[in-house]
DNA sequence: CGCTGAATTGACGGACATCAAGATGTGTGG
DNA sequence: CCACACATCTTGATGTCCGTCAATTCAGCG
C-alpha cells in the first residue's frame, strides 16, 4: 500500500521558478480561440465530478490531471506542457481534477461551443477524434509503465518528458518528486534513489534537483524496456 | 521484475469449456453488418504492428487484447465480452494483439467503410468517437488498478468482470489464471494466493476455478477502494 | 487409467514501502 | 544581507508484499 501522498495545498509561494517560457504556439490542432486564464501554482482548473463545461490548451506552465482514492492515494494521470490540449471527456463531467503545476497560461473554450462547430464541420470533428485516440494511446502507454520496475519507469518518464521538451540532453521537470512518484505509482523516497543511482551510474546529472542532464541516453533507451 | 509470462500458444484443446453462450446481440452502438467469424481457442484475431484494416464486435466467448514488452513479458490491456466491440485505432495499424480468449465469434467489419461512411453520417461519427472514449475511461480505469495492491486489484477485478456480465452472485471467467495475472501486472501464483484467501475470508466461494459465487459483496466492494 | 496443461501451495528472497532523520533551497521578515 | 521558517529533496534502517523457484494437486481427454 502507498502512502497518503496527500498533498499540501497551500497555494503560497505562488512564484514560478522558472521564469515563464513562452509558448511555442499555435500549433494546437483545434485553434483553440477563446479566452487565455492564468493560473498560480496548484491552482485547481477543474475538479472531479465537476461538468465538464470547457476545453482546455496549455500555453505555457504545465497542468497536472490526478485522481485520488479513497484511501487518499493520488494517481497522477498525465501531465500537459504548452500546445498540449486536455479536459476532453465522454460525459458531461470530469473523471480528473486538474490542476497548474506551476504558474501557467491555459486557453480555454467553451466545450459545447466546439461541439456545435463540430457538428457540421467535418475536420473539426475527425481532430477531436483523432485527439482522443492519441489521448488513449497516451494513457495505454502509460498503462505499460505501471507493471516495469522503478528504474524502468524513471528512465521512462525522463526520456519521454525529454522527447515532449526542447529534445536536448538536458530537460526541465516542472514538477516536483510527489507529483513524479504519483505519476509513476512510486513514492518520493524512490523517486529520488532511483535518480541518485542514475546519477552514481553516470547515467544523467542533476545540474538541479529540477533539471537533469544525459549523460548516456542509450543507457536510459535501453531501460526503457 | 515479473515472470517471462510466455505462452503456449498451442491451439490445443480448441473445444469451449463451457457451452457457447448465445450473444445477448444485437445491442452494438454501430450494429456492424459485417460477416461472422469464428476464431479458435488461443487463435490471433489480428496482431501487433498489422495494419488496422477492420473492426470488430464479440458475438460469443471472449477475446483478449495485449502488448508485448521486449523482455517477454505481456501486458493483456483489456477484455472484450459479446457485445464489446474492439479493434479501434486511430493510425494505420493495431498498437496490440488480439486473440480468442475461448472459443469466440466475431463481426468483422471493414474499417474502411465505416470511416467513409462517417464522413457523411454525424451520427455514425459520433459513435464512433463515443466509443474511443469510452475505451479511454476504461483504460483510465485500469491503470489505476495497477497501483493497488494484490487483493485490491483481483477484488476490482471480480467486481469489474461480475458487472459486465450477468450482474448476478455468480461469475463465469472465461479466461486462465494467466489471462488474469496479466490483466492486473500480477503473477498467476499471487493471483491463485488471493483467491483462496478471498475464499478462507469467506468473501467469495469457487465452484470451479472458474466459476466464483460472491458470498460478501461487501466486502468486495470496500477492498475495490 | 495415464498424460498434459492448469491451478494451487510452500519456502525463500528481493524490490520497494514505511518510518525517521538530515540536508538543501527558497521566500519572508528583521 | 542575514536568519529564520518551511517546503522539498535526499539518505538511512527496517519491514513487508509479492515475485521466484519448486513441488504437488486437480481436471480434462485420449
């Protein structure tokens, strides 16, 4: 059994810790036109069981969408960095909360109001769909990781957190070790082992706790088994 | 780690154990006009990597979808029982397998004819992405089933495959203790420990291996936490 | 019956969770 | 600019769940 992972949700030091990048957009397969939101970190965007009255496109921060249990276990279920769009669902409530990792800009547009487009646009439609699948593809994916090891899942995270970033060797985690273990269904404490023993093995480097280096990327594909 | 999980594919004893229950059809939100087709015990529906050239719907048994990992180990992503449809995908090609998990028929219908005709059909459209995201809250679901222990997972488990079929206090698993260890990240020893202790608790009773009666959904329920 | 695959049971070890303490870093107030 | 407070991260010691290895039982079918 994991442990609580509760999380503390003090919205204080609202300050973001990397000066804001600014987003690589549009790109985002909607155009998504409406209004830009702010949001401070741990900002709650929506909540479980809450209608489902938007969508949603990153522009710069990254969101995180989680679900507890009822023991108060958090599972993170994914993590969206700008051009990324999220919110989308079947019914007419969210099955996730979603929340801003950090101090982020979110583009938001009324959901029915894509729906109706879609209705008599064709193209609209076949991009929501085709953003669904990719969704479900994503979270299959994601499925995968859960039964692998904790290194194996670590190396994992890293590279496709790399592959979603700048691709360098060297890639930004905007989130902290509780959102990375509750992602990867691990706790903080192996979290964090797991990367000292990446770093002891001259696999990556840690220039900050936040922002890692490769050192040997075909070490990390080759756990990623 | 887990086990090698390899399996005999042998295509042995290719007789239904139980008697081929007529499928409660036709309830299938595409009503696929497709042609019936039968599919031995263990026989490949379609396989990784092959293009996706049709869909498809359970008549009768059960098949199972999985992934590979390239250290043997299998991954079973889903089950699909009559009425279930399978075989979506967004690309060109299948991203898992698919077998009989028994004795199955199956509708098969050319992907290719339902997407043309969801051109120009909104409503067939609309299906057809309903369905993508139901398959998507399902997947969702699962893998939150993967961060539970032993005893939460084959609880949830019961109760998933109890809900999906008759609903009754009695439950037929068509598939093997494989089948299942796969399906929930565990080992079919500690899949096996589990049900004789759900059964010494007194929370379920084995008619046969696998056939369960519940005797305290209860406390089924409150392990599905 | 005897063969064969499926399922169960037991003994043991290892990977990761838990519990606990320290180290590091960052914003706030003097 | 320093110091305190608090969060985050790291590190260590210990326990436990579940995987591994191995043997036995059980069920279906020739």
């Amino acid at each position: 059994m994991l442990a609580a992972a509760a999380i503390a949700k003090s919205p204080m030091h609202s300050r973001p810790s990397v000066p804001v990048r600014s987003a690589p957009l549009p790109e985002g397969p909607l155009a998504l036109m409406g209004a830009p939101m702010r949001f401070v970190r741990n900002a709650e965007i929506y909540g479980e069981d809450e209608p489902a009255e938007f969508l949603y496109q990153v522009v710069s921060g990254a969101v995180r969408t989680y679900r507890m249990l009822d023991d108060g276990r958090r599972q993170v279920t994914a993590f969206y960095l700008p051009g990324d769009m999220f919110g989308v669902e079947a019914g007419e409530v969210h099955l996730s909360s979603a929340e801003a990792v950090s101090d982020s800009q979110v583009l938001v547009v009324k959901r029915s109001s894509v729906l109706a487009r879609a209705d008599h646009e064709k193209d609209l439609a076949k991009q929501l769909w085709t953003l669904t699948v990719r969704e479900l593809q994503r979270v299959q994916q994601h499925s995968l990781v859960l039964i692998k090891s904790a290194e194996e899942r670590v190396a994992g995270f890293l590279l496709e957190m790399a592959s979603r970033g700048s691709g360098g060797l060297t890639v930004e985690l905007p989130m902290s070790r509780q959102d990375i273990a509750d992602y990867l269904g691990l706790t903080i404490e192996t979290v964090s082992r797991t990367f000292t023993q990446l770093v002891q093995s001259g696999t990556i480097a840690l220039e900050t706790s936040r922002r890692i280096q490769f050192r040997n990327r075909a070490a990390l594909s080759r756990l990623n088994a």
